[in-house]
C-alpha cells in the first residue's frame, strides 16, 4: 500500500502515522543489546509471539480514517432514524441531543489524545439531533429533507474520493476557501431568514 502523505493537522495528533509500522525485530539470544533477565535467560516470549501473529501498535492510515468515517455515519443514520420517529413524541430529545453534542465537540478537539469512545457517542448524538430536526422540517417543507440527504451523500462521498484519491489536501489555502465558502452559505442562510420573515 502507498503511502499517503496529509497536511490535516488532525492527522498529526497522537494515533495517527503515514503507514503501519513493521512488527519489531525480537533479536536473538546473545546477540547485541539482546535485554537480558533474570540470571542471564532470555525472557519468556507472549503467546501472540510464540504463534507467529504478534503485531507491533501501529497508527491510523488515510484507509483507515476513511473506514472510520464511514462507520461513524453509518451510527449517525441509525441515531438519525431513532431521532426521526421518537421526535412527535419527545421533542426536546433532539435539542438535548445537540447540547450534549455540542459540548462533547469541545471536550473531543481540546483532548491530547483521540479518544474512539467519545467520538462514537457524538455521532450518536449527532444522528439523534439531526433526525429530530428533520422531522420537523419534513413537517413544515414536505419533501425537504430527501432533497438534504441526497446533497449530503453526493457531497460526502465526493470529498472521501477527492481526498483518498489525492487530489484535495487540507492546505492552509484549501483552509481559507472552505471557511470562506462556509462564511457565504451562512451569511446566505440568515439573509434568507431575514426576507422570508
């Protein structure tokens, strides 16, 4: 597998390297820097090396974070469905959803270190929020969140492409356009807020 190189500052946190990392080397008896124990006799090897399928910890790779992320959507559409039918019935579950989402999404991009248990939780709570929230649109707009949930899955399944395939890298120019892009849909949403009105 070839190596993919990534600017995404995400990618240089704690868990995450350009490849898998080889199994380390266990030297022989009396070979150099060979660490002995005990009076001199060679440590007691695990099990997993014994049969031959021990493997070094290695980080994530751009497959793997590609995986993930589709896993994690994957947990955001089944939340997203339990929020879609429960949303009649209970409607602040989907605000408690995006609170709760919300303030996970501070503790999860100020930790040192990736933690897989919290990010699994808000897409959960994500998913829930989401699909509550559609619900009442769908109400109020009939045929409004099928229009969104294509838009979405084009949209997303062109960037992992774009981004597997090489040819969108997180730059700090790619930086500027996407948050600059960002800054128009919103500033666009509101002004149509405002007319609608």
């Amino acid at each position: 597998m070839a190596e993919m190189r990534s600017s995404n500052p995400v990618f240089s946190r704690r868990g995450f390297t350009g490849r898998p990392t080889a199994p380390a080397p266990v030297p022989e008896y009396g070979a150099g820097g060979y660490p002995l124990s005990g009076a001199g006799a060679p440590p007691t090897p695990t099990p997993e090396q014994l049969s031959g399928l021990y493997r070094a910890p290695s980080g994530m790779t751009v497959d793997d974070v590609v995986m993930h992320t589709m896993g994690l959507f994957a947990i955001a559409a089944v939340t997203g469905m339990a929020g879609w039918a429960i949303a009649p019935a209970a409607p602040a579950v989907g605000f408690v959803a995006m609170f709760a989402a919300l303030a996970l999404s501070f503790v999860i991009s100020f930790s040192q270190r990736l933690k897989p248990s919290l990010i699994v939780i808000f897409a959960a709570l994500e998913g829930l929020f989401v699909g509550a929230v559609s619900r009442f649109f769908e109400d109020a707009y009939s045929g409004i969140v099928l229009q969104a949930l294509l838009g979405t899955a084009v949209v997303f399944v062109a960037m992992l492409v774009a981004y597997r395939s090489g040819r969108l890298r997180a730059t700090p120019r790619m930086t500027r356009i996407v948050y600059g892009s960002l800054l128009g849909v919103i500033m666009l949403g509101l002004a149509d807020l405002v007319i609608r009105a």
